[in-house]
C-alpha cells in the first residue's frame, strides 16, 4: 500500500508507539522506511558558539537515540535510513517528506515538549494539517 514511510522520532513514549506501528507497517508493505529527529535550534542564545553547541548536543543525543531504533529495525527485518535534519520540527518533517516522495508521514500523538507544546501547537496536529501526503498520528 505504501512505498515509503517517514516516521518523525524524538524517542518519546509516543514516538516509540509509533515507531512499533511503522515497523509492523514495513513488514507488511515491504516498503522503504526513513526515521528522523529535529534538531531545533536555540530561539534565545547570546552567541553562534552557543547555537553550535545546542546543535552539536542535540544531534550526538538524536543520533544515539537513531542507532538504537536501526539496531532494533535491523533485529526485526527491517532496513530503516536514519538520520537527524536541523529547522523547525513541522517544516523540516514536512519538507524531508516532499523531497523523499514519502507517502505516508507517522508521527506519536505527544512528543518530549510538555508545555512548550501548548504554547506553540501540537507538532503531530500541525504536520496533519500541513502535509501533502498521508499522516497517521499513532496514540
């Protein structure tokens, strides 16, 4: 049914739900399977050094969290492409999707930020919202 799945992952309790789902999904469908997490750069830093740390941080922990969900892909019989992109979660899920020709995006209901999520919207919501291809939000 699907040809190529990207599952958003920032290794939460949802996104690991999800990425269970997508798992059974590639088995079934025999289907190409990308998994990416977002580094998201700092809204209020005082120098470039501090966005570069925050970055490099982030992508040393996504990329651990990445080798994991291979490993245990690879356990499976799934082969899953990994990889950590930079931007805003929804736009960078978004265009990471567009460029790949995925089509189908998964996403956990609720990812790792509690109430920042509030404020801003639900990255799940506004990825369903936004996306040119089919979003499955795994509960």
């Amino acid at each position: 049914m699907f040809k190529k799945i990207l599952l958003a992952y920032d290794g939460s309790e949802y996104a690991n739900k999800a990425f269970n789902y997508v798992l059974e999904l590639a088995k079934m469908d025999d289907c190409e399977v990308y998994v990416v997490s977002v580094a998201t750069i700092p809204e209020f830093v005082n120098s470039r050094d501090e966005v570069d740390e925050a970055l490099n941080a982030a992508k040393l922990h996504y990329g651990k969290l990445l080798g994991n969900a291979r490993r245990l892909a690879n356990e499976k019989g799934v082969k899953v492409f990994t990889e950590v992109i930079v931007g805003h979660p929804v736009d960078s899920v978004i265009r990471f999707a567009e460029n790949h020709g995925c089509d189908l995006i998964v996403v956990g209901e609720k990812g790792t930020s509690g109430l920042k999520r509030y404020i801003i919207g639900n990255v799940a919501e506004n990825i369903a919202r936004h996306a040119k291809c089919s979003v499955l939000i795994v509960k």
